[in-house]
C-alpha cells in the first residue's frame, strides 16, 4: 500500500470523471476516510496535501482529531446517536449523516450550546434497502420544512449509500434518484441545495459522473481496514 500514490490515483480518477460529465475538477471535494486507521496515517496523508478526512464513529474520531494537525478538516459520515450530538458538533465541521427530525433537533440544540452553526446534510436512502439509515425521499419532502426552521442547522444539501454491488454500474440509478431528491427539495426550499455526498471506493467515479461534490473515499486511498476483532485477538 502506497499511500502517495493511491491518493494521486483516486485524484487523478476524480479528474477524469469530471472531464466526462464536463464538470470542473474543483466542484469534486475528496473525503478521505481514515475510520480504523491512526493518527499517524492522517498525518501522513496529511503531509501529501490531503485535508479533509471522514470519520464514522464519535468515540474513534474524538482522539484521533485530538492527536491531528489543527488545521485539518473532518466530516461525519456515520450514523450518530442523538446522545452524542455533543461531541459531533465540538469535532466535526460538518455532519453529513442527519438522518431523522429527532437527531436534527438535538444537533441543532447542541450548536446553540456551543453557540455556533453547523454545516449539515440529510442522509436520504434512496434504495429502500431495510439496513440503510436515511429518511425515505417522501418523508423527506414532508419534513423538509421543519428540519430547515432549525435555526443553528444549515443544510448544505444530501447524502446517500448505494448498495454495495460488484458493478459500480448498479450504483448510477441511486446517485441519478438522489439529484432527482434534491432537486425537489430546492423546489420546496426555492434556494440552492449544492452538496452531494454520494460514492466510496467502488464507486465514487460514477457518483462524480451524476454530480456528487463530495466522495467520501477509504480502502482506494487507506487500503482495506483492520477489523476491530483482529485488532483485539480473542478479546470478544
Ligand atoms: C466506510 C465508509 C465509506 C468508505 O468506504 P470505502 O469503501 O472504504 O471507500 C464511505 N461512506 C461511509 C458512510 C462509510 O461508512
């Protein structure tokens, strides 16, 4: 594993796929996802110019962020229990995995606390597959006035997982159908909704191919992840 040049890899593809969809290659933000991986590793993705980095888990990243560079920029990805709304908002400077009115409400609690405001997503599962977070695209549209009344929430735009597929063809229609959502969601808010974080290792040049501006990116640039249990031998 090299890390220089999985990263310029990952870069280069990113170009390419924006070259394609005649997009600009500056629209496409890359988020390295660094979860299961140290301190030193961000460092040194870090040190190759690489900023913005994505967590999945409050307890994980709070350290990890802690022992980091300040200058560093970090996103949560992963599905956050309201009880932790607290530190979501002290760590990250945005949130891209909202996924109910209930959470929404208690991050938005927690920013006034901290007196700030937070740059947020809304997590949409677009595939309707029963284990994905994300609000139904129809509950969405019925709540999406309520969660923009949060006055310390501002909501960039949307967030969605595929299902995983050894064809990153199969991803293209969720990507295509989460525009479609925030498309309807700039009609019910008549502003713009510019962010969509959609895509991963298998897929982020398809998802960049239908718009995405952020590609959350983690084996194609880290390499395949230490699984807790290997890391703890016979600890359970
Ligand atoms: C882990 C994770 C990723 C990165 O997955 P890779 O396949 O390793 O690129 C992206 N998004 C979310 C929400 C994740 O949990």
């Amino acid at each position: 594993m090299d890390l220089a040049d999985n990263l310029e890899f990952v870069q280069e593809r990113i170009v390419a796929a924006c070259e394609r969809a005649d997009r600009s290659p500056e629209s496409v933000k890359l988020v390295a996802v660094s979860k299961t991986h140290s301190a030193d590793t961000v460092k040194a993705a870090a040190e190759l110019g690489q900023t913005l980095f994505g967590e999945s888990k409050i307890q994980e990243a709070k350290l990890k962020i802690s022992n980091c560079p300040k200058n560093l920029s970090w996103h949560l990805i992963g599905h956050l229990q309201s009880n932790k709304a607290r530190d979501a908002v002290r760590f990250f400077q945005m949130i891209h995995s909202v996924d109910s009115f209930h959470l929404a409400e208690e991050i938005n609690q927690q920013a006034e606390k901290q007196s700030k405001s937070l740059p947020i997503l809304i997590q949409v599962n677009v595939s309707g597959e029963a284990s994905k977070f994300g609000y139904e695209p129809k509950a969405l549209f019925e709540e999406f006035d309520a969660l923009n009344e949060l006055e310390r929430l501002e909501i960039h735009g949307f967030m969605t997982m595929a299902p995983w597929t050894p064809e990153p063809e199969k991803a293209r229609p969720h990507f295509r159908r989460l525009r479609e959502v925030r498309d309807e969601c700039e009609q019910i808010l008549g502003a713009p909704l510019p962010e969509l974080s959609m895509g991963m290792s298998g897929d982020y040049e398809q998802a960049v191919e239908e718009g995405a501006t952020l590609v959350r990116v983690g084996t194609g640039i880290f390499g395949a992840r230490v699984r807790a249990k290997d890391q703890n031998p016979g600890g359970g």
